[in-house]
C-alpha cells in the first residue's frame, strides 16, 4: 500500500514537471550601442567578435537572426560565422567589410517569440593624414594669439586629437602649457605667443589616436618662427580676443561628460572666471574646470545643471569680456515602470505595466511574439493602451512575449517579457531544512513554492501558526526568525495551498550558544622595521570546535608563503620587520561550525604628518605674521607647508595665502586686506599627503582705508528709448576697505561743457542704476567710483561710452529692385540707403526677407553690412514665385519694410533623390532602386548614373553608365561590373538646369559562383503595336537573395509551333520588349538567365496578344503615302530578301540556330555539341506569320525609355513611371516556386 502511495505520488510529480513550460526569456542580448569590430589587413590576424544572444524556456529556445531588417543566414558565410551551440551568439571569426549592418536575435518555441536589442555593428577605422609637399613653416609675432590647425584623419569612433612636439631623432614629448589650449576640433591656440615657443629643437605635430584599434597617425611637421616685436615684454600688452567658444546654444545627454570651451587669447595671459545664470559656480568633483580654467567639464549632468553659461575674460587691458553659453540637458528613454513576467493560472487577469520617461518625451509601442502587437491575432479579452496590456479570463493560448519599446529622437529602451498561463497544484521546490544557529542571530528556514495560480504559504510550529513579531514570511514563502532564543527550538511546518491542492513540508531549530571575543585586537601605529603584535582570544559554545583565522585587508593571511607573519600559540598575530606595505586593517575571526565573532584593528606605519602646532600670528597694519611648529611626520619627512585664512566675510571658506613654505621654515608673512578680520591654520605636507588643520589663530584686525580699486564692466545701454541702464560688476566685501561702502555712479551727455550728473548706490550688491527722462540714442560718458567713510578709491575711475534708449527706425529702404537673376537660386537686388537720422540706434545693417506665396509664416532673413546698397541673395527657391523685401534695423527694433517685390525664378538644378539602394544580382552586375528628389526645382528630364571602384580607402575615377535613364522611371540594372568587387554608385536627378547633388551608395558585387542561377521568373504584359501589331513586355525579376545571374535572354514562339525565336543578350536592362507579334495569337514565352558558363531557363508561360489594353494604332495615311516613305519601304524589303537568303546558307551549312554562335562568341562553351536541345530545329519557312522579335534591334537610344515604342508615348507606363508587367492593371503572379517581388521581408522591431 505505502510503495503505491509513493509511485502515485512520483507520477503526480512528474505531471507536475512535464507541465513547467514557459516562453523564451532573453537573458543575454546585444548592448544597446554599437558594437565595433576591424578588418584583418594583409599579412594581418582576423580579430573575432560575438554578437550575444541567449535565452532560456521550456521547451528550449530555437533562434533565427534578422540583418538590417531580412532575414540573416549565418551559415551561408563559409563557416566565416557560426552560432554557439545551444546559444543565439553569432560568432564573426573573420570579419568583413559586409559584416555592417542593424542585427536583432530572436529567441522562439512553440510558446512564444522573445526579441532582444537592435545593435548596429561597425567596423573600426582610422585613415591617414593628407600628405603635404615637405615640412611646413610659419610664423607668429611675439605676445600675440595665434593658432595652429589641425585637420585629423577620418575615422570611427572619432580619434582623439593631440598636438606633442617632436625632435629631429623623432622622440616625443608633450605639450603642458597654460598658453596652449587644444579645442574639440583639434586646433591648437595659443593665448600668446613667446620666444620659448619657436620651433628650434623640436617641431609641432598633430596626432590622432583610434582607442578601439589601438593605433594612432601623425601628421606632418610645422615649424614655429615667433617674430620678434622689440618691445618689453611688460609693454607689449594685447587686450583679450575670443579664439574659440562653444556654440551659444549647447546640447548635452544626461549621464554623459560636457564640456564648455572658452579659449580666450591677450597679453598677459587672460583670467576666466565662470559663472551659472549669472551666480559664481560652487564647484566639485562633478562640476570642475580644465585647460587653466578656459574649459568647464561637467562629468555627470542632470536636469539641474540646465542654464546660461558665463565666462568673463579680463587681463588688465582693454575691457573686459564674456560670452554666454545656453546649455540644454536631454536623455535618452529610460523605464520608470518595467514590464515584469506574469506567471499566471487560466481563469486570471495579467496586467503588464510599462512606464517611461527622458527628454525629448519618448513614445511607448507594444511588440508581441516579436511583431508589433497591431499585427497580433485579434484577442476581444485583451486591453492595450500607451502603458499596459490587459487580458481577463486567461486561457492557455494567451501565453506568450510581450515587449515594451520606448523611443525618442535620442535612443530606446526595450524590456521582453511574457505571460505563462499554467494549472499546477502546489509543489515545494525547496523545503526547510535541519539548522543549527546560535542565540541572538537570525534564522531562515526555507521553503520555495511553485505553482499556478501562485500558492499561500504558512508556517507552523506545533501546530500553531507562526506569524508577527520576531517571525516574517517573505514573499519566496521563507520564515525569518529575527534574534534566536533557545525558546524558539523546535519542529517547523511549511504549508502551501492553491485551488488545485495543498503540501507540507517539515524542518527543525537547534539553538547553541553565540561566539564571542573576549581579547580583541588593537589599534597599532609602528615605525618601518619593527615589530606589531595583536592579540585575538574568544569564547564559543562547549559542543562546537573554535578556529582562530586572521585576514589581512579582507584575504587570509598564508603564514607558509609569508614568513614574517606568525600566529602565536594563544592566537596573537605577530608581523616582524613592518613596512609601510603592512598598513592596513586586520580581522581576527573566532569561527566555529554554526558561527563566527570578528574584531578588527588597523595597522600604521608610517602616515600623514600629524597636525602642525600654531604658536602665534603677530598682526599688523597691512601684514600678519604666523609662525607653528612641527607636531610629528610621522616618519615621512614634511615636504612643505600651506598657510591658509579666512574673514568674517567668508567664515567658511579657507583660502591658500601660501601654497608653497618651505619645510625648514616655521614662520610666514602674509599680505592683509583693510577693514577686515583674518584668521590663519597651517597644514603640513609629506609624500602620504597633508595633516590635517592646525588649530585657528587669534584674529588679526586691519584698520579701514580708501578702496583700492573701482568697479569693472562698467557700460550703460538703455531698455526703451527715454533710458539708460547704467551696469558694472560687483565689488566684495573684502575689497571695500571700510565701512559705509558705496557706489558713486556718474554721467554726462558727450558734449564739451555738460555737467555730471551723480547717483550713490549704498547697497553693495546691486549692481546698476537706471537713468530715466533722457534723449533717445544718445552718447554719454559714465564712470562708477568705489567710495567708503574714508573717501574715495586711489585709483581714477575709467570713464566709458554709453547709449541711451534705441528706438524704431522711421524710414524704409526704397526702389527696391531686381537687378539681374543669376541662378535658380540668387538673384542681385539693389535699394536707396534709408537716412542715418531714421535710424535713431546702432545701425546694424538692413534684413532681406524672402518668401514663397506657400511660405509667409516662413520667412528667410538675410543679413547685409549697413554701408551696402545691393546683394547677391542665394536663397531664393528655383522655378517658383519668390516675394522679397527689405527693411534697416538697430540694435533692438527692427524698421518699416519696404514694397513687396515679385518675381519668378528659372529652372535650378533638382536636390538629391529621396533614398537610392542596389542589390548585387549575379557577379557583375546591380539592380538600382530610387525614389524620385524631394526638391525637382524644374522638370526632370532623366537620371544619370555613375560608378566607380573602391579599393580599401581609395575610390577610382568614376564612370557614366552607357544609357541616360528616363526621368518617369524608379529602377535601372547597372552591368558590366567585377565579380567580388566594392563599388561607389551615384545618382544625379537633371533638369535643364543641369545635374543635381549627386546621392550614392557603396556595395559589392557577389562572388563568382560555379553553379547554375536560381530558376528565373519573369512577368509580361501586352501592349497595342502600329499597323495591327502587338508588343510583349518581358520583364525579368531578378533573385535578390539567391543566385539571380547577370543577364537574360527572352524566347517565345506560336504556341504549337516547333521553332524558338530569341531577343539578343539583355545586358544592360532588366526587361526587354518583343515587338511586331500577331495580335489576338497565343505565344509561348521563357526566360533564360546567364552567368558566365552556367544558365537556368524559366518555367513557360502563355500570352494572349489579343489582350491589349490601349488603341491599337493605325497607319498616318498622309504619312504611307509619301513618296520617302515608299522609298525607305522598298529598301527595307530588299535587306530584308538579303536576310532571309543568309539565314538559308546559315540553316544548310550547320543546321544550328544561330545561338550557339553567340555563345561561342561570348566565351561559353559548356553546352554539348549538340547545342540547346530545343533550339537546334531549322526555322520552318512555312510557319503561319512572321515574328519580328528584337533579335535585331534598332538603333541604340541614349536614354531609357518606353518612348521609344508606340506612337512616342510611354506606352505601358503608370504615372511614377514603374513598368505595367509589375505594377499595372492586369499585373500576372510569379512564377511557382518564385518569392512575390512586392513582399515584404521582416522589419527589425526596436
């Protein structure tokens, strides 16, 4: 009975286990940036990547990759990439130029498909600098700015740009200069330039480093030749000059390094000081500066570091400067509610919730089984909105992966996850065990439940439900005893429950005693080679053995491979001849079957100087003197002392009055402010680093006088025509030199005998005054004096010129005319200057505003110098109506705008197509694929295309395909290419006005393949022929995944007739038309493709040439009765009679169509002697018509066009100029067997 009981219950359990399925769940997915990777030169290793893919599900997951959308076939490659067994990785052993493209995995079974990441792969590349003629030499003046470009080599990523200086043996050495900064764009500036600067060693050269490829490229030499002034260094003196600033408007990704770049030249050197929303910038180790201040770097921006941007820029000459930088924070999307998996039991609700955010806000799409959900079986009990899917009622069949996908403007963030709809009764995965812990810690029994929907646990202890208090149960299902007592000894119960069943499990507590140090190691500081002892001693429970371990820094020390540590018998750690390397913290540990008891203590030798001991600070007028005494160097000799202050201005702030004192000196005279209170601490500095503080000094008190200086940045500008707003900067309170600091602003109209006019500013902080009732633009002098009890600054105020109030210009440019129309794009305009006295402001220049009558909300501006009474304007649209006008502006309005001028614009050349892609088919040749340009500014008359080979980074002179293309037409074969080769193909849309930009791609031909093409398929249509004819379009649709081949052959025949009649080798086209065929007749038409010696022929497909569309066309009577016509009639018979006697001596001598010529001709001479087995039959001269099939075609036409058949219209043609064989009205399905061209291959999801 029990031995039934339990096969019973294995076989329950076993159910159970069979049931555990899930869908695919990606646990290893490609990074979210690109993965980059570098093709093996000649000579060269192959260096392989992995793109990862891996998941996990029941029934284990299968794979399948998409490549830039279509399907990826790894194993197509030569074994050149593979995919890990049992995994979705793809291994790239040797990578190649074609490896680049847009990847995503996709992991499936029976139960759902899971998606990953989308992850571009790149290759990795650094070209070469352009070679110049020799070694290049330039020349700077002494004390001025100067620069030195740089024009790194392409590359990806981007190379890192260095200037160094290098010697005529080529050693290198780097450049660490406060002079010299480099910009982001690899320019290298010098604030001034000096006689220390000129090349007379070494010479300055630009480098360019590849990280990824570890690999770097150096330019050529400059030579520096700093011409001499002549003047004293302290005479030649340069006003600050902006050199390179980041653009006013900056953009910076949240979590991503930004720098801010203020390079700024003048003699002496220029001080930047930065500010934030115009407030002083605290700074820390997230905001910092570089470059000697002209860089500000904010490592790790957030929202809050959003704002205006200022670096005033000052040496002493001239006037001060600044330049604001707008700074604008994004981020990429990022989840603020994940998707989580759903295990669920049939019956329930799932609710999958996703939430996200970042700057521009992103769009949330749902993906299910790896398709867009829109796309997904129609489900009435599911609920889908922007962030979360409902399904109430689950059945089996609503398991499944569902995908979240957030994107914006600056990236995506994906999460897969799935629904597991399962009926299992409770099963315990994982059951208490029989522990023993000590008094006083923390015990877990477990107990891990597994069942659907998920099962309530409980625990018990003799029968009575443990809960509260010292007891927890997790969310696993696992009890937590906190603070074990020896009352909490005893049997545990786990009892789990859903509606399909209950079980039980059992487990038990033993409680011991707690371990416990009672000798624990101390703190020990000792000199370099003697000995450190520490003492470990504990107590545990009496059943359970005691080991003593000691670890040293975290690792446990191995007393054999280090004889100079010993643990001694009572357990005390003894370190012989200590060296610095010995510092560090030590653990004893006390550890015993059940527990363990730590004690730590640390161990110094040799340190930071202890704190130096101040001993007094002597206070005078204008110095103090501070003097201290070394406290201990703790075996580290002091290398030097810093001596640091602060006021009662700033009480929290610590200043350096001296960064360097000697070791050997103990005392040090620093400089003092007037009107203020110092307070002094020193620090000492060894090779460990500084002490910490001394204690403060007494405060040293200076006695008021006189402000040394006057305000900076004073102007004054007016804010409405009747003001002016008088500004300057700031002076701190440790600058005033007394109380009752003010400013003394004052102002006078620029005229000989005016008085000043003053206004006292008390409060200290503020920083203008507004002078209202003046006159408008007009000049003033002004100047601010700093003023305190004791008077006036020693220094006399810098009087400056300002404005009053702007106010709008009265007066309109006229006789604004067109003086003559250059392009399709410029024309020349010319108008009357208005009158200076109508300008009343800063005359900036005038504002040309053009616009078409589609545009008035979008007005193009163009800006012309003031002194100008005539432009050449180049925005203009071409072959449109263009309005334009003119107006005069000042420094703040702008003025009335002139009469609207009319005109328009001739023909200009078209914008690049829209998109343009080739397919390589066969070994030689290209299907071409556009969409017509954005812009036709005209009327297209065609396209060209050109092409040219690219070998490694060189692209050869290009070449023009044979045929100019017709403009209706969207797709053209470009043939004659290299087998294996990479070519650079363009295309150039053409009005009259000429060629368009040129929009091109690069892609490489196939291999030459040993093997038959793929069977072709083809499509046909009739068309209406003159005098009762009809035409066939026979259009092949080449194999874009397959063995296409390079070119076709077409061959029809009477249905029921023996003989084939063929076109030429269509070489240079992808179709071809059979011209003068018997309406209302059956034909049988195939196709056979080529690539060199192989060839595969086409299934037979019947046409009907009674269907015909359009007219058929009859004869010009006028025209069939000219006496020219009959003329060119009478000798077209005569060389026809010529023909046909040919081809009877052809027929008698070898009784072969002529086909097998042609073959032999082209070097293909795989056939049997016998030929096509189907084409060797004579001619019959008794058949019952007369094909005229293009074998001899025409005259060759320039340009691609359907025009060139039927009455001179593109016969057969749609609008958008595609071909009616595969887009017209009676469009024929392909071939069996053959993919429908107008499918669409899988798009990559995320």
């Amino acid at each position: 009975m029990d031995t039934s009981r339990i096969l019973c219950f294995i076989a329950l359990v076993s159910q159970a286990a069979a049931l555990l399925t899930s869908p695919p769940k990606i646990v290893k997915q490609p990074t979210q940036e690109e993965i980059l990777f570098q093709v093996a030169q000649q000579g060269e290793v192959d260096k392989p990547f992995i793109i990862e893919c891996e998941a996990e599900g029941e029934p284990a997951p299968k794979y399948k990759w998409i490549k830039n959308g279509k399907s990826f076939e790894y194993s197509s490659y030569d074994n050149r990439i593979s995919q890990q067994t049992g995994r979705g990785t793809l291994v790239i052993s040797k990578p190649k130029e074609e490896d680049l493209g847009q990847y995503q995995c996709f992991a499936y079974n029976e139960w759902g498909t899971a998606a990953s990441n989308s992850v571009f792969v790149r290759r990795a590349e650094l070209n070469s600098f352009k070679e110049t003629d020799g070694q290049q030499v330039v020349r700077a003046e002494e004390g001025k700015p100067y620069k030195l470009t740089c024009e790194p080599p392409d590359g990806h990523p981007k190379p890192k740009v260095y200037w160094m200086l290098q010697g005529d043996q080529g050693q290198l050495k780097t450049i660490n200069n406060s002079r010299m900064t480099l910009d982001p764009e690899g320019n290298l500036w010098f604030s001034n330039v000096t006689q220390n600067d000129a090349s007379e060693d070494y010479a300055y050269i630009c480098t360019a480093n590849s990280g990824f490829r570890n690999e770097y490229k150096v330019g050529n030499k400059i030579y520096l030749q700093v011409i001499p002034t002549g003047i004293s260094p302290t005479l030649n003196r340069h006003e600050p000059v902006r050199q390179y600033t980041t653009r006013k408007i900056e953009r910076g990704l949240k979590g991503q390094r930004v720098e801010l770049y203020c390079i700024y030249g003048g003699t002496p050197l220029p001080q930047i000081v930065w500010k934030k929303n115009g407030r002083s910038i605290l700074w820390s180790q997230s905001i910092t500066q570089d470059n000697y201040g002209k860089t500000l770097v904010i490592k790790y921006p957030t929202y809050d570091d959003q704002g205006t941007y200022t670096c005033e820029v000052s040496n002493g000459v001239g006037s001060a400067q600044s330049n604001s930088i707008q700074l604008n924070i994004e981020a990429a999307p990022f989840f603020t509610v994940e998707p989580e998996i759903q295990n669920l039991a049939e019956g329930e609700t799932a609710v999958i919730r996703c939430e996200a955010d970042g700057t521009p806000a992103p769009k949330i799409s749902w993906i299910h089984n790896g398709k867009p959900i829109e796309q997904a079986e129609l489900n009435p009990r599911r609920q889908v909105s922007a962030n979360s899917i409902v399904i109430t009622d689950l059945v089996k069949k609503d398991t499944g992966n569902y995908g979240c996908n957030a994107t914006s403007a600056i990236g995506y963030v994906y999460k897969d996850v799935y629904i597991n709809v399962q009926s299992i009764p409770p099963e315990i995965k994982e059951g208490p065990m029989n522990l023993t812990n000590v008094d006083g810690s923390e015990a877990v029994l477990k107990c891990r439940v597994f069942g659907a929907p998920k099962p309530i646990v409980k625990w018990m202890k003799d029968n009575v439900d443990v809960t509260g208090g010292k007891y927890n149960i997790t969310a696993e299902g696992d009890l937590v005893i906190r603070d074990v007592s020896f009352t909490d000894v005893g049997t545990y119960q786990c009892y789990a429950k859903n509606k399909f069943g209950e079980t039980s499990a059992y487990g038990s507590l033993v409680v011991k005693k707690h371990t416990v140090i009672t000798d624990k190691p101390e703190h020990y500081e000792v000199a370099a080679g003697s000995s450190a002892t520490f003492r470990c001693n504990a107590n545990a429970d009496d059943s359970l053995p005691l080991q003593i371990i000691w670890l040293n820094d975290g690792q446990q020390i191995d007393f054999e491979s280090q004889p100079r540590f010993r643990m001694t018998n009572d357990y005390s750690l003894l370190i012989s001849d200590t060296s610095e390397l010995d510092s560090g913290q030590y653990t004893c540990i006390a550890r015993t079957p059940v527990d363990e008891a730590r004690a730590q203590a640390t161990l110094t030798v040799q340190d930071k100087p202890n704190p130096p001991v101040l001993t007094g600070a002597e206070c005078g007028a204008r110095t103090a003197t501070v003097r201290w005494r070394a406290a201990g160097d703790n075996r580290a000799p002091i290398l030097r002392y810093s001596l640091h202050y602060n006021t009662s201005f700033t009480p929290h702030v610590w200043a350096v009055a001296a960064a360097a004192v000697p070791p050997v000196d103990s005392a040090w005279t620093a400089a003092l402010s007037p009107w203020a209170n110092y307070t002094f601490r020193v620090v000492a500095h060894n090779k460990i680093g500084p002490s910490a503080p001394s204690g403060h000094s007494d405060v040293c008190t200076t006695q008021p006088d006189v402000p040394y200086k006057n305000p900076d940045n004073v102007k004054g500008e007016g804010t409405d025509p009747t003001n002016m707003l008088i500004s300057w900067t700031k002076m701190p309170q440790i600058e005033h030199n007394g109380p009752g600091f003010y400013y003394l602003v004052s102002w006078r109209r620029n005229i000989t005998g005016q008085p000043w006019e003053e206004h006292q500013v008390r409060d200290w902080q503020q920083t203008e005054h507004l002078v209202t009732n003046t006159p408008t633009f007009q000049p003033y002098k002004i100047k601010v004096t700093a003023v305190n009890f004791k008077g006036t600054s020693n220094v006399t105020p810098i009087e400056v010129i300002g404005w009053s109030g702007e106010d709008r210009p009265t007066q309109a440019p006229g006789n604004l005319s067109l003086s003559q129309v250059t392009s399709g794009t410029s024309a020349v305009l010319s108008w009357t200057p208005v009158a200076p006295e109508s300008l009343r402001g800063h005359f900036k220049g005038y504002k040309i505003q053009t616009w078409t009558d589609a545009e008035e909300d979008r007005l193009k501006e163009i800006f012309v110098e003031s002194d100008a009474t005539s432009a050449l304007v180049n925005k203009f649209k071409p072959f449109k109506k263009n309005n334009v006008r003119i107006l005069a502006y000042n420094g703040r309005f702008n003025g009335p705008a002139s009469d609207t001028l009319s005109f328009v614009t001739p023909e200009g050349q078209p914008s690049t197509v829209r998109s343009f892609e080739a397919y390589p088919i066969g070994s030689s040749a290209m299907l071409l694929k556009w969409e017509k340009p954005m812009e036709e500014n005209g009327v297209l008359t065609g396209y060209k295309i050109y092409y040219s080979k690219v070998i490694a980074t060189a692209v050869e002179t290009p070449k023009e395909r044979k045929k100019e293309i017709d403009p209706k037409f969207d797709r053209a074969k470009l043939a004659g290419l290299e087998p294996n080769t990479k070519y650079r193909i363009e295309i150039r849309a053409k009005t009259k006005a000429g060629e368009g930009k040129g929009y091109y791609v690069e892609q490489s031909t196939n291999n030459v393949l040993t093997a038959q093409p793929d069977v072709p398929a083809f499509e046909t249509e009739t068309l209406p022929g003159k005098e009762g004819t009809a035409h066939v379009i026979v259009r092949w649709i080449p194999s874009l995944d397959g063995h296409a081949g390079t070119h076709f052959v077409a061959w029809y025949r009477l249905k029921g007739h023996p003989d084939w009649q063929r076109t030429n080798d269509i070489t240079e086209d992808d179709f071809v038309i059979l011209t003068g065929l018997e309406p209302g007749q059956l034909y049988e038409v195939k196709v056979t493709v080529h690539d060199g010696h192989y060839f595969s022929t086409s299934e037979l497909r019947t046409v009907d040439t009674s269907i015909v569309d359009g007219p058929i066309v009859k004869p010009d009577e006028k025209i069939a009765t000219a006496g020219w016509f009959i003329g060119v009639m009478l000798a077209l018979a005569f060389l026809l009679l010529l023909l046909v006697l040919v081809c009877v001596l052809r027929r008698n001598r070898g009784g072969k169509y002529d086909v097998h010529d042609r073959e032999l001709a082209h070097g293909r001479r795989d056939y049997p002697d016998a030929g096509f087995h189907e084409y060797t039959h004579p001619l019959d001269n008794k058949s019952r018509h007369s094909m005229s099939s293009g074998t001899k075609p025409g005259p060759e036409s320039d340009t691609d066009s359907m025009a060139e058949y039927g009455d001179g219209e593109t016969a057969g043609m749609n609008e958008d100029g595609s071909f009616i064989g595969q887009y017209g009205r009676k469009r024929r399905p392909p071939t069996s067997g053959q993919p429908d061209s107008a499918s669409q291959a899988f798009a990559t999801l995320v």
